[in-house]
C-alpha cells in the first residue's frame, strides 16, 4: 500500500504493499497493523491491481473499513471481499466487538484475477465491504487454509513448485466460498471452465513476460491447446493474445518507470527487463501506447512527487 502510511507492519519480511507472494494463479499477503488510519485510492493503485480481487482474513481484532459509500467493521476471523480498483480506508480497532479505541491486527490477504471469478459484478455487489463467515462451511476451511500456508511462507517452508500447487488450491476453494455465499450453484459450468483457464493462461503470461522468446505458440503448447483456442478466449480482451501480450509488458513497464525505487535503473534496461528486445523497440511502442516516450514519461510522473 503506498502513500501514506504508519504502521507497524510485517509482510513476510517486507512492507505492505510491496508485491504479494506469487503462487501460481495467486498472490499472499500477511501484515500486521496498529495505531492509525491506513488510506487507499485509485491514484496509488498499481495497473495490476485493477485486474484483481482481495480476499482479506482478519485473525486478531477487527478492524474498521469504508470503500465508496459503504463501510463495515470486521470482527475476529472473518472474510472480507473488495476490489482493487475502488478507494478504502482502514483503521484497526480494538477487539472485535466495536469501541472506539485504536488497536492492533493481523491479515493474511488472497490476491487474485477477477477473470478467475465465474460472478458477474453484480452478483458480487452484496459481498463487498460486508463480514463473511470464517468461522463455519467454506469459509471456515478458506480461512484455515489461507491462515496455514500464510504461517508457511513465513517460516520460508515453500518452494516455487510447491507454492504453485498450494496456490492453484486457493484460487479453487475462494471460488467456491465465494460463488457459495452469492448464492450461485452451478461452479462446473463452461463458462466456469473458460475463466479458469483464461485466469491460468493470464498468470502464465505475467510469470513470462521478461522473455523476449515468450509467443502464443509457447502458451498453447503449455496448456496443451491450439494458437486458434487461445485466440477464441481472449477475444472478450478485443486484443489478439500477441497484443495482450505486448499491453502486458508496457503496462509493466510504465509501472517501474513510476516507481521511484527504479529511478537510477536506465530506460533500456527496464523495456528488456519485461522482453523489448532493443531500446528503439520499446521506445517507439512505448510512444504508440502512451503517447511520449518512456523517458519523458518517467521524467514527468517523478517530478510529480
């Protein structure tokens, strides 16, 4: 979370906000908080974030929260769903039956693609900002499920290969928890099955975009499909998978060019990092795609802060 901030704060050894703990189709987050407001908007949002969902379990005290014009407390162990791209505000309380005082908190947060969701949004309205059971059916098994491999990670038990496969399982049990508590019955639908596979498709994409190698024909091949099937799923993108491909690494890149931690990094080197084979390709992509080039842009967005 950037802006501003006071927390203390313990995300697997890093602060909140800084990348998830990449499994598979997933990410996971754990921190703790105390003491004062935490705020949120879309100007601080990173360009991924509005492709994903938050699943947030709360285990010790509650804490206060609004997005848009709804607000809700969450007490101890339960659930909360939002999206990325709407505004928050957090602020820890102590205990979870409400009083006023400042507390202290601890979250583990499922990150994960909206795509993967078989819910349109406005079966998902009723979710949002409200207190979902942690503590009975599948919310109860999410919950411990999240809180298990959240302690794991944190003692550094998981591997890449193993931390793929507990992510895949995340991913399933938030959409059954979810789709259940819609009121939604029948998860095992084609339309299920082509989320799913288009949300494992797009995570593969983000884990190979630094390979300047990476083309459709290495993707179908992966998920044992044909260029022709992977071309029938993204059309609801209204991009070819090549040019999503290409809207991935700039977004990307724009992302690291805004981001003062890369400031000394040259503007070469950050195209190549997300595969632009040469410094004049990412250039003059860049300029098509925003409309100056990747060094004014940089220059621009920094001079802001």
């Amino acid at each position: 979370m950037r802006g501003e901030r006071s927390t203390s704060a313990d995300h697997f050894g890093r602060w909140p906000g800084s990348s998830p703990a990449e499994l598979g189709p997933v990410g996971l987050s754990a921190y703790s908080f105390s003491g004062v407001p935490e705020m949120r908007t879309p100007a601080s949002t990173g360009p991924c974030d509005n492709e994903r969902y938050r699943l947030s379990l709360f285990t010790t005290n509650g804490l206060l929260r609004a997005e848009e014009d709804q607000a809700g407390q969450a007490g101890v162990d339960v659930l909360t769903l939002h999206d990325e791209r709407l505004p928050h505000g957090f602020r820890a309380m102590s205990g979870s039956g409400g009083g006023g005082d400042i507390g202290s908190g601890k979250m583990v947060t499922l990150h994960f693609p909206k795509a993967a969701l078989p819910l349109r949004p406005p079966a998902l309205a009723p979710l949002f900002a409200r207190q979902l059971p942690a503590d009975s059916g599948m919310g109860a098994i999410l919950a411990r499920y999240l809180a298990s491999v959240a302690s794991a990670l944190e003692k550094g038990e998981v591997g890449e290969r193993e931390g793929e496969h507990l992510g895949t399982v995340a991913l399933d049990l938030a959409v059954m928890t979810l789709t259940a508590w819609a009121g939604v019955g029948d998860v095992t639908a084609p339309e299920s099955h082509r989320q799913a596979l288009l949300a494992k498709i797009e995570t593969f994409i983000e884990r190979n975009l630094g390979d300047p190698d990476f083309t459709p024909s290495v993707i179908a091949g992966h998920h044992h499909s044909s260029v022709g099937h992977l071309h029938r799923l993204f059309q609801a993108r209204e991009l070819t998978i090549a040019a999503w491909i290409r809207h991935r690494r700039l977004e990307r890149c724009r992302a690291d060019l805004a981001d003062p931690r890369h400031r000394t990094r040259p503007v070469f080197a950050i195209g190549v990092r997300w595969g632009f084979r040469s410094a004049a390709e990412f250039s003059r992509a860049f300029r098509v795609a925003y409309g100056s080039a990747p060094g004014h842009y940089r220059r621009q967005v920094l001079s802001r802060e």
